[in-house]
C-alpha cells in the first residue's frame, strides 16, 4: 500500500468520523448504534471510492465495502482514543 492508497482510506475514515459526530448530535439515535451507522456508511463510501477514485486499494466490490467498514469503525477507535487522551 503506497501512500495515495493510504489517503483514500483516511479520507473514508474522516467523513465517516463526522457522520457519527453528526448522529450523536441527533437525540434519537444511541449511542450504541453509531458504529453500525459509519459501518454502513463506510461500506458504500467505499464502493463509491473504488468507482471514483483510481488510487482505490479495492478492484472488487466485496473487497471494497470490507475497506470502507473497516475504515469507517476505525473512526470509531479514533473517537474513542481521542476521549482517553483527553482524560
């Protein structure tokens, strides 16, 4: 994996990131069910990505929805470091 690969990644981690900062905004959804939210939402970002972008690690849609879920909980495991950090 090569650094452009790299940012893509990155870049579906950080707008999952803040589709769950976004759902824990809303008062109706648990806490509980923000890592399935940016889960899903990473899945189809990555399809998206592997259409859009040429740099894409996926070259199949089974390998790129497993990207985008991995990236988006990985914003989860972001989120979280980030609220142990500031303890």
């Amino acid at each position: 994996m090569d650094i452009g690969e790299l940012g893509t990644i990155i870049a579906i981690t950080v707008i999952t990131y803040l589709i769950g900062h976004g759902a824990k905004m809303i008062p109706q959804i648990r806490d509980e069910t923000i890592p399935a939210i940016v889960g899903v939402c990473g899945g189809i970002l990555g399809v998206v990505g592997m259409f859009i972008m040429p740099d894409f690690p996926a070259h199949d849609i089974l390998n790129a929805i497993a990207v985008g879920i991995v990236s988006g909980l990985a914003s989860t495991g972001v989120n979280q470091v980030w609220k142990q950090v500031q303890k």
